[in-house]
C-alpha cells in the first residue's frame, strides 16, 4: 500500500501550491551594493554571498580564463588577511567556503555557524574593497588553474565536450569560448591587466550581497553598512551585447580527444537565454527525452535497443543565448549516425505529437522536486535569490515565481519550442572521436 500511494503521487502529481514563500529584505547602499537578507531560524547557520556579474563572456578573445582566474586569485589575500590565511579563517572559525564561475557571474560564499556571521562579512568586504593583487598572487594562482585544467579538461574523458559545441554554435558571441579559457592567454598577461580587470568588475554596483540564516534583520543591516558602506562604488559596467547570425544549415564536424576509446556523438541548437519562457519548455523537453530511466531516449536506446551506452539532452542555458545539446555513445558497436538517428526520431516525435499526460505530471514533479530541494538548503536560498536579481531584471522575487513559470508550461509550449528550435538546418553535429597516436 506505501508502495502503490508513492507511485500514484508520483504519476498523477501532488500539490505544492501552498509551498513556503521565501522571505527577503532587499535595499541599495550609497555605493550601489544592492543587499538581499533571508532570515531563517530553523538552524545556528548562515550563508554569506556574494554574486558579481561577471563572467567568460566579459573577457576579449585574446585574454579568455580572467573570471575563473580571479574565482582563485580574490582568494589569494588582502590589505588586512596575510597570503594563505583567507581559507585558514574560514575553517578555523568553524565553516566553508568555496566559489564558481560560468560564463555569466562569479559566485563567492562562506556557509558559518551564526555567530560568525561577522566574520564572514568581514571577509568578503575585505575581497571586494582591497584584495591583494600582486606578481606572486598571479603566478602561484596561474599554476593552479593550469593544475584544475588539466585535470578536469585536459586528461579527462570527453572533457572537452563543451568546449568543441559552444565554439561551432558560437562564432561571434564570447559564449565561444568556456570559463577554464586559455592558458596561454593567461601566460601572456600582464600585472595591469589583471588589475584592470578586478577594478572594472569587482564592484558593489555590479554585484549582490545576499545572507541567508539564522539572523536578525536589523542587525545585520548595521554589519552590512559599516563593512560594505565604505567601498567605492565603481564605474557602471556595459552590457554584453553581441548578436549571433541564425543557423541555417547544418553543420557536421569532427573533434578529437586524447583520453577516450569510445565515441561519441553530439549535436546542439542555439536557443534563447534563460530569461525566456521558451527557454523553460526547453527544459521540460529535455526531461521528456532524456530525464530518467523511463524517459524516451534512454528506454529506447539504453534498455530496448540497446545501441547506447549512454544518451541524453539538456538545455544549457545562459543569461544571453542557450544550448540545447544532445549526446550519445554507442554500445555493441553501433554506428553513431544510427544514434543520431535514433536521437533525431525522438526529436521529430516531440515535435509532431503531444507528450502523455503522465509524461507531462512526471517532469512537472520532477522540476518541482529539484527546485525544493535547493531551498532547503540557505546556500540554494542565497544562489536563487541573487540569480533574480543579476539575471530576471532585478527581481529578486524571481526566487517565488519560479515554480508557478513551470506551471504555466503546457504540453503545446513543449511542442511548439521542439518544432521552433529543435530542427536539423539550425544545428552543429559533433563527431567526439578518440586521437589515434
């Protein structure tokens, strides 16, 4: 009976339109830091965060890797925390740290026990307002990100996947290029450029503040004044604002990887940013296709026909354009033209039938799922709260509209986006081949 009351809640949905809110206090300092502040007590831990809008795509072709660069660098000290010491605080006092880049923003964060919340603030003032930028710095960070490249680009099995679609469905926007980016570009450059770029990028009007935890609202207003209120604010920062020409033909290429023995193939179409409703439906297609042991592809590649030893699709989306990417590698040696094939049937058969009712209450939950899940946690709180303001137009609110956008999807839309996007004149075919030596 539990059993069979699991199955019909999963087949047939549950309710969570009476899920939590989120609660948030948001307001500007002078400088232009804007500050969100979620208060909750159900545990002594705070979130501590900082997301600046900056990214890969902020860099120039001949100076890519900056902004992950500088994801390990403002780690490296400043005029108050001697080399070393920043991460050593941190553990000391009971808590974690770490950061991520994409192409889009940097995102920075301490996870504390309450008491402490000082202590992170502190902390992260201090990156934003003087970080130590010297010839040591740069070269002790430079020899770790040529480390982190190598180990989880350079010699990793298909890790260069991305790499080899972004820069064929890319040609004039500098999604062409991934965060790890070059390392030769960063050989070639100088002190001042690094220091340039911190000075354009690392400011409070082009960044959010978000604490999230156990706190009292007001005080931590009065924190926030006396540790922030003092950085100057900076200069505004431009948009991105590159245009790509469509994709009217098909492009068929190969790639080679030194580290695989078994192929693969992919294909990716240019879709709309994140922001946009298409780009949802997109999301919910690829769950249709490839979310799960029950999901199109995999039931018919995986399990029956047993050509494929792993299929999938996902729409990669970013703040100005998306990706929508499919992958498979082949089992009993298929050829790969029958797995893009295969791939391309299921394709052609989102675009020309509606998807099952059950289909429609299984990704619907599925989102659901996963999106609560990230609020149970203060940092998934904290990263949502900021990503509305720096990417829905500055609303923070995002955050509780979220679900009700999935909501609003229909099995139309579904449909509609796989007929407008999804088509073999607007894509790249990647043929991901081992190197032969």
């Amino acid at each position: 009976m539990y059993k069979l009351n699991l199955v019909v809640l999963f087949l047939f949905g549950f309710s969570l339109t009476n899920a939590q809110k989120v609660a948030f206090t948001e307001y500007d300092l002078k400088n232009g830091l804007h500050v969100i502040l979620h208060q909750d007590r159900t545990a002594p831990v705070v979130a501590v965060s900082v997301m600046y809008h900056v990214g890969s795509k902020n860099e120039t072709p001949d100076r890519t890797g900056f902004a992950h660069f500088f994801e390990h660098l403002l780690f490296e000290g400043s005029d108050n925390i001697k080399r070393g010491e920043f991460m050593k605080i941190v553990s000391s006092n009971g808590g974690q740290n770490n950061a991520n880049t994409t192409q889009d923003r940097t995102f920075y964060y301490e996870l504390f026990p309450s008491n402490q919340l000082e202590t992170g603030l502190w902390l992260e003032s201090e990156r934003m307002m003087h970080p130590v930028i010297n010839e040591i710095g740069v070269k002790t960070q430079n020899e770790v990100v040529k480390e982190e490249k190598r180990m989880r680009v350079d010699n990793q099995p298909y890790g260069n996947f991305i790499t080899e679609v972004m820069k064929r469905v890319f040609t004039k926007h500098p999604y062409n290029w991934v965060p790890i980016g070059s390392m030769e570009d960063l050989d070639a450059s100088t002190l001042q450029e690094f220091i340039a770029f911190n000075k354009k990028y690392y400011t409070p009007g082009n960044s959010a503040l978000v604490i999230a935890g156990d706190i009292d609202i007001e005080k931590t207003k009065t924190l926030i004044t006396s540790y922030f209120g003092p950085i100057a604010s900076g200069a505004p920062v431009e948009k991105v604002n590159i245009q790509e020409d469509p994709i009217t033909k098909e492009i068929i290429d190969t790639a080679y990887d030194n580290n695989i023995q078994i192929p693969a193939v992919m294909t990716a179409y240019r879709t709309p940013g994140m922001t946009s409703k298409e780009s949802v439906a997109l999301e919910l297609a690829s769950s249709v296709l490839s979310s799960g042991a029950s999901s199109r592809m995999y039931k018919k590649m995986v399990d029956d026909k047993k050509n494929a030893l792993q299929v999938g699709c996902f729409n990669y989306s970013l703040e100005d354009y998306g990706a929508y990417i499919t992958y498979a590698l082949p089992n009993n040696n298929a050829s790969l033209d029958t797995l893009l094939k295969d791939m391309d049937d299921e394709i052609v058969k989102l675009q020309n039938e509606l998807i099952s009712e059950i289909e429609f209450t299984k990704i619907r939950n599925q989102f659901e799922n996963e999106f609560i899940g990230a609020n149970a946690k203060m940092l998934g709180v904290a990263e949502n709260l900021a990503d509305g303001y720096i990417f829905y137009n500055k609303n923070t609110n995002h955050i509780n509209e979220e679900l009700e956008e999935v909501r609003k999807v229909t099995k139309e839309d579904i449909q509609n986006v796989a007929k407008k996007y999804l088509n073999r004149n607007q894509r790249v075919v990647v043929y991901y081949l081992p190197k032969t030596k």
